[in-house]
C-alpha cells in the first residue's frame, strides 16, 4: 500500500464516470418521485434513506482512495480498465431500459400506483429487479476503471447491501399485492443475473 497523489487526465476521466453515476441517480431521485395522490401502497421504510447514505458514502470514499492511490492489490493490466468501461456502459444501459420501460411505474419510493400492472415484459421477461442488475454492474465497471480492489471491494458491499435490502421489502409488496400472479412471476425469472440468482 502507499500513498501518492497526483491528478492525471485519465484522473478527470475517472472523474466523468463518477459523475455520470451521481447525476444519473440524482436524476432519477429528482424525477422519480410518485404524485401521493397515485399512490396506492407504499412500504418504503428507512430502505431509500439507506439506499443514499451507503451509495454516496461509496462513491466520496471510492474516489477518494482512487485519488490518494491507496490499494490492497494492484490491478495493473490494461484490459482491466477496457473491461471497466464496457462494464459501465453496460450497466447504465440495463439500468436506464428498465427505469424507461417501468415509466411511471418506477419509483425511488417502495410503492404501487394507482391502476399499475406487473411489468413481465422486455428485459423484465427474465430478471424481476434489471435496475438493480445494471446498479451493480456499473459499480463494478467503475472499481476496473480505477483498476482499485479496494474500491471494488467498497463498491460491491455497498452495492449489494442496498440492492439485497431493497429486494426484500419489495417483493414482500408485490406478493401482498399481485398475490399468486407474482408468486408465478418469480419462479419464472432470476432476481438480478440470470442463472446466477
């Protein structure tokens, strides 16, 4: 481990991806935000609030370590940082076709709208919680463009911990909602890798 600080122009395109994510969730945080009025059940409890201090916390403390060189393992091969970005893109796209394909169905709260239907279609034909899928993807992409296993390894538990306690709480109201239709639904399909899990 050793600490070297130093801000190269691969730094600022670090830099970009960081802050592609962060006005990626800010945006959906900004526009994704049910009318109360079309609400019909919310289940949020202190999920989203955690969902936000563990994933901004990951970011400031991933870049910060990125920038101060500080690393467990140096991943120093040049595809890594190539499979990071193609990791990254990959992971935004599945995260914006599911938002896009939910529409007004996607919600930063846990809740069903008024007249929502279950979204068995599109990239939801396989995975239950694609958004989730593209999260973690790109936090992964990121870690290989820092080519940082100590960011990787932040990047990944916070990720994980978010998306797993955020899976919980909404399956539990889809269940209570769609009942034997969703029960159906999720021996049909994978909660975020196929064939994985």
């Amino acid at each position: 481990m050793f600490l070297n600080i130093s801000f190269s122009g691969y730094d600022f395109i670090v830099l970009l991806s960081v802050l592609i994510i962060s006005l990626s969730g800010i945006f959906i945080n900004i526009n994704k935000n049910a009318d109360k009025n079309n609400i019909l059940f919310e289940s949020d409890s202190a999920s989203i609030k955690l969902f936000r201090f563990l994933i901004i916390a990951a970011i400031i403390i991933g870049f910060l370590i990125y920038i101060f060189r500080i690393d467990i393992i140096k991943l120093n091969y040049k595809f890594i940082p190539v499979l990071g970005f193609v990791l990254f893109f990959v992971g935004i796209t599945i995260r914006w076709i599911a938002i896009v394909s939910l529409g007004k169905a996607f919600n930063v709260k846990v809740t069903i709208i008024k007249n929502q239907k279950l979204h068995t279609s599109g990239i939801y034909k396989y995975i239950r919680h694609p958004s989730y899928t593209g999260l973690i993807i790109y936090y992964i992409g990121l870690a290989l463009i820092m080519s940082n296993m100590l960011c990787l390894l932040i990047f990944v538990s916070a990720s994980l911990t978010v998306v797993l306690n955020r899976i919980k709480i909404e399956e539990r109201l889809l269940t209570k909602h769609y009942k034997s239709e969703y029960l159906n639904y999720k021996q049909q399909t994978y909660r975020i890798f196929p064939f994985i899990f």
